[in-house]
C-alpha cells in the first residue's frame, strides 16, 4: 500500500482530534512529507488519501469504475441515512438516482433556470442595501430559494428563519460530524453491537425522522399539486411524470429531491458568503474584477448570464476561489471494488479512499504559490479564460462517477452572485472593527478569519464586519433592480 506516517494513537491510529475545525490542514502535513497518496490507519482499518493532482486524474478519474461505491458505515448508512441518501448509496438505486438527476440538471437544460437564480439576486442585492450586516442570511436564502424552486417548484423565497431551512441546516451538520474517520464508536469493529440499542446513536435516528417527515412532505405537496393541474416545472414534478421509468419508491424519490435540496442549499450559501469574503480579502483584485465588468457592462444596466462568456476575470475569479479555499476541503469517501494499482503501489479492494480538495489544490506541481489567491492561473497570455484546464475546474465537485450531478446549477449560482454583486457593490473590511495592521494584510491576519466559510453553513452570527459601498447611486440602484431580470 503506499507508504504511512507514523501513528499518533495506539487504538485510533492517525487520530485527528475531533474538535479540530479543519482537520484537512493535518492531512496537507502528512502528504507533504509522505507524498501524494498516504495510507492512514483508523482502528483496525487502513484508509487511503489522496493528496495530488496527478494521483487523482490516475485514480479517480481513469480508474473511476473501481471507486464508484462508499464504504459501508453503520454511523451514516444504517442510522443516518437508512441507504436512501443518493450520497452514501450504491449500486442499482446510485445508477437510478444519478440518471432522474443528470436528465434534470444536464448543461441544456439547466438555462431555463437562469431567470430564476437572476430574480433571486436581485432579492440579494435589495437585501444588501437594506440590510448589510446580514449579508450571511441573504446568501442563505438566495441558496434556498433557488433549490426550494427547483426541487419543488416552491415560489415563496425561504427564510433562514423557517423551521424546514433550520431543519436542513441542522441535518447537514450532522452529515458533516458524521462522515469524519473516527466520529462515531460503532463504526469500530469492536463496538458494532452498539447498533442494536436503541439509547446508541439517538441524533442521528432523530435527524432521519426529521429529514423523512420533511423530504416526504415536500414530495406529498409536489403530488397535491399535480392532482389540481397546479404544478409548475421542478424535479419533483419530473420524478413523478417518468415515475415507472425510475421505478423508485417514493421514499427514495423524496429523499432524492430531499437531498438535492439539502446539499444545493448548503454549498451555495458558502459559496456567495465567500465571494463577498474573498473580494474584500484582495482589494486589488476586486478592483481588476469591477474594472472588466464596468467596461463589459457599464452602469446603466444590470448584468446577466449572457455576459458571462465576455467576462473571463470574474470566471477566473470565481474558479481560483474554488481551489484557493474549496467547500468541501476533505472531500468524500469512495470505496474500491477491486484492486487499483498505481505507481508500483496497491490500494486493495475493500479500501476507503478520499481525495483531499485542500491538499490536491495546492500541490506544487500544478500550483507555484499556492496559498496566494491569484486569477491568472486561469487566464491565457492575452487574457482569455483557460478552456486547457477544464479537469482541474471540475476538482470541487468531486471526482469520477461521484462527481456532484448539480454542478452546473451550483457553478451558474456563484457565476451570477460573483458578477451581480461586484458590479453593485464595493465590499471592505469595516475600518471601526479591525486594527489597521490587519487592514493592512488580511489574509495573514489572526483578526480575520479566511477559513471561516471552510467549518460549514453560514450562521446568523455574521464572521466578518464589512462595509458594502454602492457603486451606483442606492434609489437608482434599487430602480435598476425593480425590472431585474430583464423580460
């Protein structure tokens, strides 16, 4: 197997602390020393990381049908999610479930949706005028909105403060605690009994009931809905119509909209929360950014998705985010079928792998100063965007047949917040509330906090003081967004 750093616990093995908040930071020590693929010990098992670019493309991409499944964990598999969450299943019901979604949120069909993320925006940037200190409740429920509609057809915009939005929230931190090596004792071959008792595990029982009486609710006004001829478009109303087709049961229809919903939320809110950080963390690079979109978009208009493709600093912008800090650092685990070989070395079948966002993204061999946040890694001499570095763009939504079926929604999401809220705003660190040494130099200051998005959803509790400078006269801005998106 490939090589191991030396254990620092004699029962767990590689133990990383569990109250560690970016436990990815220690793994990027390990394949530092060790190199870009280590085997790490968790109890009785042996599990590998990866932790390079090159390794990745070699063996989740070209050796992807050998790491389709996940590993079996009693913690999320049998008490968590019961096998009906399209992200720990396997087999036939992954197949069934990755097809409904891919004909869904294809490339093709995922620009009837751009009105829709469009509209949602402007609800943001209204927000943020009127409100900018809950700049993190905005992002929260753009991200809800624009999921609640598409899953469901749901066209009341959410509210962080509704029951069902905190219900997701709090499912998705358990996910979180959950898929961490070593999170729960009964995974542990010595304690399985544990999943026997009823007094054993009893969060993670209560957020499966909660998740199914909502997921089967929503699933249930989506089906009312139908019978009145009341239903606008949405992936629920598509499960329903090519129902025989699927041949799913209607709890793994509901968990599979349930579980779109809960995983699209979360990760754009963490995005749009980090564009506004990332902007106000490089100055310099925001007024690059705002510099092309004046000159593409000007001021008498807001822009839309059609000035994308004319816009290659801010899709620059938006991919280095991704790789300078990634949503999901530690990625998920996959589990080998049969034995994969690699550089002399052999993962056996049985194993567990993951791949490492964080440390792949920062590999020395593809990325020169890779903790500097820097856009033209992305761009051409001649300042187009890159189109020779589509393999490592996809690197933030997984890998292989794993790789996250609503990519192209989540990518146009952050595309258009990224766009939107550059042209209307000028966003800073609030003077009053920080030291002018860590004004100075953000990134490097303990003041400031540049992981912050990296420990999961956005709370109320904002993580940064900001000041949002409108770069268009507010009552004209506010104008401007009374007719967005534009007819």
């Amino acid at each position: 197997m490939p090589p191991s750093p030396p254990t620092n616990h004699w029962f767990y093995g590689h133990k990383i602390p569990q109250n560690s908040e970016l436990p990815f930071l220690q793994m990027e020590e390990w394949i530092k020393e060790f190199g870009p693929v280590i085997t790490l010990r968790d109890g009785t098992e042996k599990y590998v990381v990866i932790g390079g670019q090159q390794a990745i493309f070699d063996i989740m991409e070209r050796q992807g049908g050998l790491l389709a499944d996940r590993p079996h964990r009693i913690s999320i598999t049998e008490l968590l999610t019961r096998g009906v969450n399209i992200g720990f299943a396997n087999g036939a019901r992954l197949r069934l479930m990755r097809r409904a979604l891919h004909t869904h949120l294809q490339p093709k069909a995922i620009g009837t949706y751009a009105p829709l993320q469009m509209e949602h925006v402007r609800g943001t940037i209204i927000g943020l005028l009127d409100e900018p200190m809950k700049y993190q409740g905005h992002a929260r429920s753009y991200a809800s909105s624009v999921v609640l509609k598409v899953a469901y057809g749901k066209s009341k915009p959410a509210n962080t403060s509704d029951p069902e939005v905190q219900d997701i929230e709090r499912s998705m931190a358990m996910m979180r605690d959950a898929i961490r090596p070593g999170a729960y004792l009964v995974d542990y071959a010595p304690f399985r009994w544990l999943k026997y008792m009823p007094w054993y595990g009893q969060e993670l029982r209560k957020t499966h009931e909660t998740d199914t009486k909502l997921f089967v609710g929503h699933l249930e006004n989506v089906q009312n809905k139908l019978i009145d001829g009341d239903a606008g478009p949405s992936f629920s109303r598509h499960l329903f119509e090519n129902e025989s087709s699927y041949g799913m049961s209607r709890k793994e229809m509901a968990f599979l909209a349930g579980s779109f919903y809960a995983a699209g939320s979360e990760t754009s809110a963490i995005g749009a929360c980090q564009i506004m950080m990332t902007a106000a963390l490089h100055p310099e690079i925001q007024t690059r950014v705002q510099a092309e979109i004046d000159a593409v978009v000007g001021r008498d208009r807001a822009p839309t998705f059609d000035d994308e493709n004319s816009l290659p600093l801010v899709r620059a912008f938006v991919q280095e985010m991704h790789r300078w800090r990634p949503i999901a650092p530690t990625g998920l685990s996959h589990y080998t079928t049969d034995d994969v070989i690699w550089n002399g070395y052999c993962i056996p079948k049985g194993t567990t792998v993951w791949g490492n966002h964080w440390a792949i993204s920062r590999d020395p061999e593809f990325w020169a100063d890779a903790d500097k946040f820097d856009i033209n890694r992305w761009l051409t001499e001649d300042g187009a965007f890159r189109t020779d570095l589509n393999d490592m763009r996809h690197i933030a939504f997984g890998f292989g047949r794993r790789i996250c079926p609503g990519q192209h929604l989540a990518q146009r999401s952050l595309i258009i917040n990224a766009i939107v809220i550059l042209w209307a705003f000028r966003i800073s660190f609030d003077p009053t509330k920080y030291s002018k040494d860590a004004l100075r130099n953000p990134v490097e200051s303990p003041e400031i906090d540049s992981f912050a998005y990296m420990r999961g959803v956005p709370t109320d509790k904002p993580a940064f003081s900001y000041v949002f400078e409108p770069r268009i006269e507010p009552g004209r801005l506010r104008e401007m967004m009374k007719d967005y998106p534009y007819a």
